[in-house]
C-alpha cells in the first residue's frame, strides 16, 4: 500500500524564503565629502559598490541574477570602433600606402553611416591624391549612402542588409586591413568598423578590389553584452567558459543579446528630397539609437553561496563581444570657456535573488 505523498498526507511543504539585492549603477557614484558634488570618474558599466556594511545578511546557499535594466546611450559608432584602415594598390598590385578613416562617435542608421564613410573616404587626402576626387561611392541594400542617383525622391526601403563600396577610378585598387594588424604604420586597436559593416577582411584569391561587396550589416557595436563579478561568483565550484578566443572572466552572471525574442525583419529606410539629397533615414537594429533594455531570465543561472557569509561589496562588469568595458563617453567635456557637455550617464539596474536552500 503507498504511503502517500506529503499532500495526501495533509503535510505541507516548506518553501525556501527568498530575498532581492537591488542594485544600481548610479548608487557607485562618488562625491565630494565637502561641496557634495558629483565626480566625474566613474563608468556605469564597472560597478563597485562598498558601503563598509552588509548589503545582503542571513542564512543563504545560492544567488541569481533575474532581471536587468539597461539605459542604452552607447553609441554603435564610438572610440572603440570608429575606424577603417586601407591599403591601395596600383594596377599590377604592388602596394602604395595605408591609411586610416575615422568617423565621429555616434548612433548611426546604416545608410547614414554609409554616407559617414563615403564622405571619410572621398576626403582622405592619401585616397584623394592616389584615386582622385570624389570616386568612393557606398551603397547599403541597394540605396545609394548620400546623396542619390537623379530621379530619387522620396522615402526607398533597402532590399537586403548589406553594404557596397566601390572607387569608379581605374587607376589602383583597395583591401581593408584588419583592426588589429601590427603590419601596418598605425596602432593596432581594440575593433573597428568591418564586423558591424559585415566586411571583414579576410583572404581571398583577389585581396584587392574596386568594388567590395559585403555579407550581413548588423550595425551593432555588440551583439551581447555579458554580466560578470568576480566577488559573487567566488564560491562556485563550476566554472563558467567561452569559446570566444579572447580573454574573458569566469565569474558571469548573465548573457544578454541585444535582440528580441521574436524573429524581426529587419527595416531600414532612407529618403531624399526633390534634389536627391539624403534627408533622413530609420534603422530598426537594437543599439542604432538610445533607448531602453530590459531583461528577467525565466531560468537564471543559480550561483552557490557560502551560509556564514554576508554579500558585503558589490563588483559588477558589463562587457562587449570584444572583452571591454561596455563603451561610455566622458561625463563631462569641455566645449569651450562658455559651453561644457555632460555626457553618457545612463545607468543600469540589477535584481539578484538570495535563497536560504
């Protein structure tokens, strides 16, 4: 004869008791003790937080993190990525020189950063002098980056997600170097422009062009961010691991893709006005302008937790596909004698849930 289970048997089944650690980004901002006033020398995105006492006390074996909330004014094009090294040929293929473009930090749709690279091109004095003036030309889906063929009016919708860059000279030709070439006469660098472009440099049988045609423009500066913190991950006997070949801590807490769940097509528009001008253009890719993410994981990852221990500091990273810190620009910038920019300080808030079993 059975037993029973608990319920049958009229027992009821303790639950484990649950606490929430609130944290937010803002609340690691220093001051001055004496004029109260913010200092400028604090990224959002590396959070340490001591208030020499306990933040979480009690009797606790495991924490997760279960939602995020990210104000996102990191722009797509800033000091991490914001260029494009080139090489040019002359027709029998000997090279001739690199040089390098960068273009201002900012969010960009993809056509207007197509025309921000057309525009970098046509007016690098060393791509001026070899190829002429004015024969880059970038298009993306299709639609020209700039200003239009005539007899474009009107708002257009690219065809695919994909970039062109062409020289209509017939004097060399052009490859892109990668970022981190320790051959070319420029530092190597953390990223650049190619992977969010979808033009990657890699060996062909024809490594120069006149016309590079390229694969998928995500337009993003990261495609995920990950949430790591070497202190609340100490106790773990699993280690986490990657297969990205870079160097990345263990101690993450979350991976979250700058995505939606849904499969969304992707939209992007350019117009022109009666004079074949670029007017304006929409991208619908995550990170092409400000705005808001928020994430709670239905399944977090359950991190062990010493009983006897209190949660006393709080380390918390937030970092790109490329291992650094997610991109904030200077808080404060001084225009000029009369005019000072406080910039990116957008923060991020955390939810982390204790449970005592």
């Amino acid at each position: 004869m059975s037993s029973g289970s608990p319920f049958e048997k009229g027992i009821a089944i303790r639950q484990p008791s649950t606490a929430l650690l609130l944290v937010n980004s803002s609340d690691g901002e220093k001051y001055n003790s004496t004029t109260k006033l913010r200092l400028f020398d604090g990224n959002p995105s590396r959070i340490y937080i001591n208030n020499q006492a306990p933040l979480l006390f009690g009797y606790m074996t495991r924490l997760a993190l279960t939602e995020v909330n990210i104000q996102w004014a990191t722009p797509n094009v800033n000091e991490y990525n914001n260029t494009l090294t080139i090489n040019y040929f002359d027709n029998v293929g000997f090279l001739q020189g690199t040089t390098r473009i960068s273009i201002l930090n900012d969010f960009y749709t993809a056509p207007r950063l197509g025309a921000a690279v057309a525009f970098a091109l046509n007016n690098n004095a060393a791509l001026t002098t070899f190829f002429g003036v004015d024969t880059f030309q970038v298009t993306f889906g299709g639609l020209v980056c700039g200003t239009s063929p005539t007899g474009q009016i009107g708002e257009f919708t690219a065809t695919n997600s994909t970039y062109t860059i062409s020289t209509s000279s017939t004097l060399g030709r052009w490859s892109l170097s990668p970022y981190n070439n320790t051959q070319v006469p420029f530092p190597p660098l953390l990223d650049d422009l190619t992977n969010m472009m979808g033009i990657t440099p890699s060996e062909t049988l024809l490594g120069q062009w006149r016309t590079l045609q390229g694969g998928f423009a995500s337009l993003q500066y990261t495609p995920y961010i990950d949430v790591i913190s070497n202190f609340l991950t100490k106790n773990q006997n699993v280690r986490d691991g990657t297969s990205s070949k870079l160097v990345f801590s263990t101690g993450a807490l979350a991976r979250i893709f700058l995505s939606n769940e849904d499969f969304q097509a992707r939209n992007v528009t350019t117009t022109y006005n009666a004079s074949s001008n670029f007017v304006g253009s929409t991208d619908n890719a995550i990170g092409t302008s400000t705005g808001t993410l928020r994430r709670e994981f239905k399944y977090p990852k359950q991190i062990q937790w010493n009983n006897t221990e209190n949660v006393d500091i709080i380390d918390i990273n937030v970092i790109d596909y490329r291992g650094n810190p997610l991109f904030y620009e200077k808080t404060a910038d001084n225009l000029s004698a009369n005019v000072t920019q406080i910039s990116n300080t957008a923060d991020i808030q955390f939810t982390l849930q204790v449970t005592e079993v």
